[in-house]
C-alpha cells in the first residue's frame, strides 16, 4: 500500500513538473504579444490593431524603465485568469521562478491608443511603470505556502501594500501622482467593480484600492501600518503579529527589503 502512495505521489509531482515547464515555454516563446491577445484585440477592442507598431512603441518605453532586471513583459490571458478581465487593465507576476511579467490585453490595447496621442498627460505611462514596479516587487517577496484564513489574508493585504510602495519607489513618482493617475485609467473607467476589489468578504487576497490608497499616506510600510493592517484583518495572534512586524516593517529611507 506504502509503495502504491509512494508511486502516486512522484506521478504527481512530475505531472507538476511537466505542466510547470510546458507552461513556461510557452511563455518564454511569446514575443511580447500571444496570437490570443492579438486576436482578441481586433475582435473586441481595436480592430486596426497593428502589433508590429505595438512591438516598435513597447519595446522603446520599455528601455525607458530601467528596474526590469532580466524579466521580460508579455501581454496575454494566463490560464487561471477569466476570460472577462481580458479587456480590464491587470497584471500578473506569473508562477515563481519565471521571469516574466504578465499584463492582459487591455493594457496592450490601451498603451497601442497612447502611441497614437499627440497630446497626452501621461498618465497610462506612468501607470505601467507603477504597475510593473509593483510586480517586480512581488517577485523579490516569498510567497505564504501554509498559511490559511485570516493569516492567508492579512499577508495578502501586506503583501499588496508593500509592493504598492516598491512600484512608487520604482517608478520615481509620488502616491499622489499614481493615485492621480489609477483614479483617471482604472477607477474612473471600470468603476465600482474595481475600486471594491477584492473587498467582499474578508478572506479575499486583495485589499480594496480605496483601501491601499488610503495605506499609501504612510509613505512606507510603518510599525503602525503594519498594526492596523493586522488589526482590520481580525488577526488577535501576537506572535504571529510581531513576525508580520519584523518582516514587512520598513526603516525610513531604508532600501526595499526582501519581505517574506
Ligand atoms: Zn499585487
């Protein structure tokens, strides 16, 4: 029986491994833009989408952002992603270990509009430079394994608001102009749907974008903030408590540091 399991197990694992490595390559073989996005681009949100155009003006703003490290950016719809987001602005940081960065074909679609602008605040720029910061900094925190319910959520929100504060620190701007420009880009357009993101019950990964906008006046991840943040996930562990503490608990004009 032990070597039934023992059998069944290591099937598992190498099952894992192969969708794992299939996933990866084919991630790693798109070219900036999947056929799937493309497609979906011209059907439901730009018609005279031309991807050599996008390929030109994303990969010259790309070389404006200096923090990509070795990861690459792809525009498509992961797999665990639903179909309906595909038209939202969202990003992923992908499976771990993979160097990529994921932003869906709404981003594609609305950065291929702002190629065309004559005139333009630059606001979607300076949101993708957020954006992406914010993933790149997800990538260098580890992320919770066993850890379920409330535990769960409340390194979920840490997780977010900390990354929130990278991708402003990366991007050089400040909270106010990032709030400026999520407000006119996301809020303002998806409405309501996005500003309570996240936010109908308490077991959910995301905190609500009202609610990260409101962390951000604390500049950076303070003792208090982390406090509060435990505190309105109904977390009553003190140990648990001063852990999230020494992890996420930044000194000021401290360097990001590597948030677990
Ligand atoms: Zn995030």
């Amino acid at each position: 029986m032990r070597d039934i399991v023992m059998i069944l197990l290591i099937l598992i694992l190498i099952a894992l491994l192969c969708i794992y490595l299939h996933i990866s390559l084919s991630w790693h073989s798109i070219d900036i833009i999947s056929l799937d996005a493309e497609e979906f681009i011209r059907k439901e949100l730009d018609p005279a989408f031309d991807t050599e155009r996008f390929r030109i003006y994303i990969n010259k703003l790309l070389k404006r952002i200096d923090f990509l490290d070795e990861n690459s950016v792809i525009f498509f719809t992961p797999f665990y992603d639903r179909k309906k987001t595909q038209s939202s602005l969202n990003a992923h940081t992908g499976l771990p270990g993979q160097k990529v960065i994921i932003f869906t074909p709404g981003w594609a679609a609305r950065l291929y509009r702002e190629s065309f602008a004559e005139k333009s605040d630059g606001a979607i720029i300076d949101l993708f430079a957020f954006v992406l910061g914010h993933e790149m900094t997800h990538k260098e925190q580890r992320r919770p394994i066993f850890l379920f319910g409330r535990k769960r959520t409340c390194v979920g929100w840490l997780r977010e608001i900390s990354s929130d504060f990278g991708g402003i620190r990366k991007s050089g701007l400040s909270a106010k102009r990032v709030k400026f420009c999520l407000e006119k880009e996301i809020l303002d357009i998806e409405g309501r749907r996005q500003r309570r993101y996240g936010a109908k019950t308490m077991l959910r990964p995301h905190p609500t974008w009202e609610y990260r906008m409101k962390c951000w006046k604390a500049k950076r991840m303070t003792k208090e903030l982390v406090e509060q943040i435990c505190r309105d996930c109904g977390i009553t562990d003190r140990r648990f408590l001063e852990k999230m503490k020494r992890i996420y608990v930044e000194k000021p004009g401290a360097p990001m540091k590597k948030a677990g």
